[in-house]
C-alpha cells in the first residue's frame, strides 16, 4: 500500500442523489449513494463515487473493512497525487 490511501467512510444508501463530501464523527467522509443496501449495490455505488471524486478507475477503490455496515474503511490504490488535497475539501477543511 506505499502509493494508496486509506480513509474512513460514512455511507447513506437509498439517498436521493449520490453525494461525496461532508465529515461523520470525526474525520469519516460522507458517501451518499442512491442504491440500497442490498445484494452489495450499495457497496458498487460507493466505490464509483469515490472513484469519480478522486479521479481514478472504480476498481482502483476497494472496500478494506465494512462491507456489510454503513461504516466502512475504503483503499484507493493507487493514490492520484493529490488526494490529500482533495480529502480536505470533501471534508470541508479547505
């Protein structure tokens, strides 16, 4: 994992719109995503939204730990170069 990164994740299935930004308790990104928690829907919907957040591929995301909680810890491997810039302002530090 040298070139990933690894952060925490809030999910809100069955939202009207998917959404990626804003902070849960702490520094958990909030991943809104229209699908439903079911069959992994959810799962293949945050990974997409994150993926186009980042700007990297969707299989380049992978769900480490959480798959069946709304609380997950998501790995983007590879990294783009500035992901930590743009962590921040999807939590609003920026």
């Amino acid at each position: 994992m040298a070139d990933g990164l690894r952060l925490d994740v809030r999910v809100k299935p069955g939202a009207k719109h998917a959404a990626v930004g804003g902070r849960w308790r702490g520094d958990a990104l909030v991943v809104a995503v229209a699908a439903p928690a079911v069959e992994g829907k959810a799962n293949e919907a945050v990974r997409k939204a994150l993926a186009a957040a980042f700007g990297v591929r969707a299989q380049d995301v992978r769900i480490v730990r959480g798959e069946r909680g709304r609380d997950k810890v998501v790995e983007l491997d590879p990294a783009p170069p500035d992901a930590a810039r743009r962590l921040a302002e999807l939590l609003g530090d920026a």
